[in-house]
C-alpha cells in the first residue's frame, strides 16, 4: 500500500466517522422528540454530506434536520390549545 491510497483510505474513514458524531446530534434529538423517521435521515444524510463535501456540508444539514425535529407541527399546537381552553 502506497502513501496515496493509504492517504484516500484514511480521508474516507475520517469523513464516514465525523458524518456519523454529527449525525449523531439529529438522531439523539429525534429518539428524544420521538420522531424516528426525521433521526434516521437526518442520520444518513449527515454521514453522505460529509462524505460528499465535509463538516462544511454536514453542519448545515444536521441544523436542517434539527430545525424540522424541533419544529411543532400546526396539528400539535391545535390539540395543545383545546386542551388548554378546556382546562
């Protein structure tokens, strides 16, 4: 193995292990939030991005993901104010 594809192998390894610690943040706050389906992607798209382009591509994409995790549907804010106008 020659100094160049030893170089490639360790930027893939390197890119796939910091695409999954920053996926690791969306799909923490998904289990959290109980919404699998936006942890999971949000997972995988972190690790691709930063396959594809790096920390600078997969930070944007966990805050995109993060935000949508986060973010309280109109169906949840219209059951939470019945609820409150019948207590």
């Amino acid at each position: 193995m020659d100094s160049s594809s030893a170089y490639m192998f360790g930027a893939i390894i390197g890119s796939l292990a910091m695409g999954a610690i920053i996926g690791a943040i969306p799909a923490i706050a998904g289990a959290v939030k109980q919404k699998i389906g936006l942890a999971i992607g949000g997972f995988f798209a972190c690790v691709v991005a930063s396959f594809i382009l790096g920390a600078i591509l997969a930070v944007p994409v966990c805050a995109v993901f993060l935000f949508f995790i986060f973010k309280k549907s109109k169906k949840t804010d219209v059951q939470q104010d019945d609820n409150q106008k019948t207590a």
